[in-house]
C-alpha cells in the first residue's frame, strides 16, 4: 500500500489586476508564500490570506492553496 506525505505547501494570492483592453478579458496576478506549515488548516490560511490582502496593490480576487506530496511505499 502506498502513502503520501505531504513536504511542501504554498498560499497563493490570486489579485485582480483589471481587464485586457483589447479583448476585455479579466487579467490576474499572483503572490505566492513559500514555505507555509503543512499542518496550516484552510480557516487559518483564509485568515492570513485576509491580513495580507490590505497590504497589496491589487484586489484581492482567489486564495489558492498548493501542495507538495511524495508517494511511497508504506
């Protein structure tokens, strides 16, 4: 039987950064934290994501949460 286990997580910020002025698609930026605690519960990281969105340029459009697992034998 094989187990994952997580190594790696990422808090991504996804901004608003207006619209395409030729076609008037949406344009996104992002800010991603590296190196956040891989036990972080998704209400704690909607908090951080919350207490940082103030602090950038751009509106606050997506929180996204990226992780890292290996796959191994038990």
């Amino acid at each position: 039987m094989a187990v994952a286990e997580k190594y790696d997580s990422t808090l991504r910020l996804v901004l608003d950064d207006g619209a395409d002025v030729l076609t008037g698609k949406p344009l996104y930026k992002t800010k991603n934290f590296n190196n956040v605690k891989t036990a972080a519960t998704a209400d704690q990281l909607y908090a951080i994501a919350h207490a940082i969105a103030p602090l950038q340029e751009r509106p606050l459009y997506n929180i996204e949460r990226r992780d890292s697992s290996e796959i191994r034998d038990a």
